[in-house]
C-alpha cells in the first residue's frame, strides 16, 4: 500500500536504499521488463531475494525477442537469432522507473537498459533509441516533453463489442460501463498522472489523456500504461484493444502524441506570443521535419497492416501531410492556449504504436527540422481531407521501400535499427500479402 493511498507510487532513492523501500511496500517480486519491435512488454518477474543480483549483474534474456514478428515467430535474418546462435543480452534494471503496481498485489516493476555480455548497448533497442534521441535534443540544448492522449476499445473476452452506436463524450454510455473504467484507471494510475478519461466516438470506446512529462519518462509511463491496462481489464473478464482500425464500420483507435522543448531555464521554445499564430520559428522548423520525413518514417507510425486501414477520408484520421493550428484534420495540429502550453500534437498515429519508436522518431524528424531551419509551408485551414494538398502514404509496401532506402533514417535512428526492423517488418508484410481476408473472400468468391 502507498502512504496515504496515493498513486502513483516511485522509487525516488538510492541504490543502497532500494532493498528496505521494496521491503517496507510488501513487494514480493519485481517485474523487470522491455519490448520487442511490436511494442509487447517482455520481461520476467524476479524474486525480492534475487533483485539485488540482478540490480548489479543485470537480467539474462534471449536476444531472440529482437527477432520476432507479432506471433512471436522467430525472423530469420536478423542480428538477434541464429546468427549470434541463439545467445542472450542482458536487462539491467533502470532504478528510476521502479513503481509500486495496483493490480497485482505484492509487485514492483521497472524498465531497463538492453545491454551486451561485454557491456556494449544494444543499439537497436527501442528504449535505447530513445535514449539517444532524447540525448542529441540535450546536445541542441532543449528538453523534449510529451503527452499521448491513448485510445482504445473494452470488449468481452472474444474481443467482442460491447456497445452500439455512436456517443461521443455520452456521461450516459459512460455510466454503463462505469464500474470497469474505475478499476481500469485505478489500475493505470500506477503509471503516472492521468488528466481525463472520455467515452470516445466508437461503441466502447474510450480515450485516456496522460500528464505531460520529459520524453524518456513519458514513454516508459505509457508503455506501461498500455500493458497494464490489457493486464487489468483481464482480471474483471474484459478484453482492451488498442488495434487501430479493429470494426469494420467503426472509429479506429488513435494515439496523439503531443510535444514540446524546453531550454536551459525552462522555457517553452515553441512559444512566441508576439509572433503570427503565436507560434516560434523553431517551433515551425520542428513541424517542418516532422513533414519532411514523414514519409520515411510511416513504416514507424504505422507499424503494421491494420494500421493503414485508418487512413481513409472522415475517418478522424489525418491523411493530409500539412500542419495547422487547433484543425483535427492535420497530420501536425499546433495547440497554444497559452504560451507555456504551445505544442505540436502529432495525429497520424493509431493506437497500436511502438511508443519508444514512435517518440524517437517523431522527435528526431523535428530537431532535424530545427537544425536545418526546414520550412513547413503556409499553415493550412479548412478540411483538409477535401483539399488537394500532399497525402500521408497509405500503402504498407511503399512505406516500407521508403524506410528501408532511407539515408537518414540510416543515420538518425541507426543502421542496426534499420536493417532488422526492416528484416522483421518485411517478414511481417510478406505474410500479409500471402493471406486472403475473409471479407475480400465473401465478396469475390461466388461471383468471379
């Protein structure tokens, strides 16, 4: 139990103060964990006897999981798998993400720092990346923070629909399954604070918006936040989905990534109130990047084939490669209700992101933008679904050529990186064009 019953719960000391604070919060096992390329936790749960050997010696895992498509098939072609035959890296413990969890009593849990046997980073994984991204923006001299507002659908145990119709922001729809929100939030408020919760557009749908925090912090909390959340819903007999496009005739799930810089003393760097749409140039030159790259960067933001489904027009997705100010209908939408709180909300993203690799590269595409002084072009207005203006690629294949060719994404996000992403993704891409859909099955095969 935390004191006072407050949550979130961190461990905020020493090394040498670990062990009693573990002890004094009833821990039993901590739950040491990071994630394959598809953004699922793997990790294991050590023993409150065992933690102090593995704070100093790190966890010992297959870099299999490096090698893995969705359905936990081993990839071949990888540098994780056959060719290091099979071997391991280990996980070192990262003290200052340790947390007290809520929905399964007498655990801790905590993320990682990948590592070799000789002590070298293992270059490609998604948290280290990150790592290396957040670095370059303290280089530049700014603090990146973001914000993800995350959607997602409560289902039954058949990842069934629960509700009908649509009911945006309904308190009505809301009170009907409000016994499972609670116990949903009361589960992720182990994870940071939570600012506000609504029922979304989609039948049981719902979207929950996180306290903006730095970048690094951030993605652990939301990585966390998504794994917790599938663990709770679990144990009241309900199912989560954060699948981007999961219904047909449905609202997909999304996931909005806001962000901001900060300087040396704490200043917002986007914000220029003197200035037009009170916007800064460095903050126009971050979208810029964020535009220039895009292209390149869509195998990211969309990771698999669901996530193109989305990308459809009235879709509350954005399919228009431009920026705007306060216009849902942008791949970039500037937000500055106050100066303190201008950002750039990201909206092409769907709920099934990567977060580490969302975030990476989303960061890394603006503070290229920044350093090159990239221009976004006019700020746009209107629907821009109905205007004639560059389009997000809507086509896994294409998105994936541009990845793999890309000589940037080589050198920001990493040749080691963009070869095995590339190696799991194509692997991942291959299988789908080899399936036939059953709806695609249904309409074609009496007729033709």
């Amino acid at each position: 139990m935390s004191a006072g019953g407050e949550w979130p719960v961190f461990f905020t000391g020493g090394e040498g103060d670990v062990m009693a604070w573990l002890r004094g919060h009833g821990v039993e096992r901590i739950r040491v964990e990071h994630t394959d390329f598809n953004g699922i936790s793997r990790g294991k749960a050590v023993s409150l006897a065992q933690f102090e050997h593995v704070m100093h010696h790190g966890l010992a895992f297959a870099a299999t999981i490096l090698a893995v498509d969705i359905k936990a098939n081993v990839v071949p072609g990888t540098d994780y798998a056959e060719s290091i035959g099979y071997g391991d890296y280990l996980l070192k413990p990262d003290l200052s993400t340790l947390r007290l969890l809520r929905h399964e009593g007498g655990a801790a849990q905590c993320a990682g720092t990948l590592v070799w046997p000789d002590g070298s980073l293992v270059e490609s994984c998604p948290r280290n990346i990150l790592a290396r991204i957040a670095g370059r923006a303290a280089d530049m001299g700014f603090t990146a923070h973001a914000a993800p507002e995350f959607e997602f659908y409560l289902l039954n145990e058949a990842y069934e629909l629960l509700d009908a119709g649509v009911q945006c922001y309904s308190m009505h729809k809301r009170t009907m399954f409000l016994a499972e929100e609670l116990a949903l939030l009361e589960a992720a408020s182990a994870h940071g604070q939570l600012e506000n919760s609504h029922y979304e557009y989609g039948p049981g749908q719902y979207e929950v918006t996180m306290r903006y925090q730095e970048v690094r912090r951030m993605a652990d909390d939301g990585h966390f936040f998504r794994a917790t959340l599938k663990e709770a819903a679990m144990n009241i007999d309900r199912r989560i989905s954060f699948m981007a496009k999961p219904f047909d005739g449905e609202t997909g799930n999304s996931c909005h990534i806001h962000m901001s810089l900060t300087d040396s003393d704490g200043k917002n760097v986007f914000a220029a109130p003197d200035e037009p749409q009170h916007i800064s140039d460095t903050c126009r030159h971050f979208i810029g990047g964020v535009l220039a790259h895009m292209p390149e960067l869509t195998a990211v933001f969309f990771p698999n084939s669901n996530s193109y489904r989305r990308l459809v027009p009235a879709n509350f997705a954005p399919i228009s490669l431009v920026w705007a100010v306060d216009n849902r209908t942008a791949a970039v939408r500037v937000l500055n209700e106050t100066p303190e709180g201008t950002r750039a909300e990201l909206r092409v993203c769907g709920g099934d992101i990567h977060v580490y690799l969302a975030f990476a590269a989303y960061l890394a595409a603006g503070l290229d933008g920044i350093a090159n002084k990239t221009d976004p072009g006019a700020v746009s207005a209107g629907d821009l679904d109905e205007q004639d203006v560059p389009r997000i690629p809507d086509d896994w294949g294409a998105a994936l050529d541009a990845f793999e060719s890309s000589a940037w994404v080589n050198e920001a996000l990493g040749d080691e990186f963009q070869r095995n992403y590339s190696v799991i993704k194509r692997y991942e891409y291959d299988a789908f064009r080899r399936t036939v859909p059953e709806t695609e099955r249904k309409d074609y095969i009496e007729f033709l």
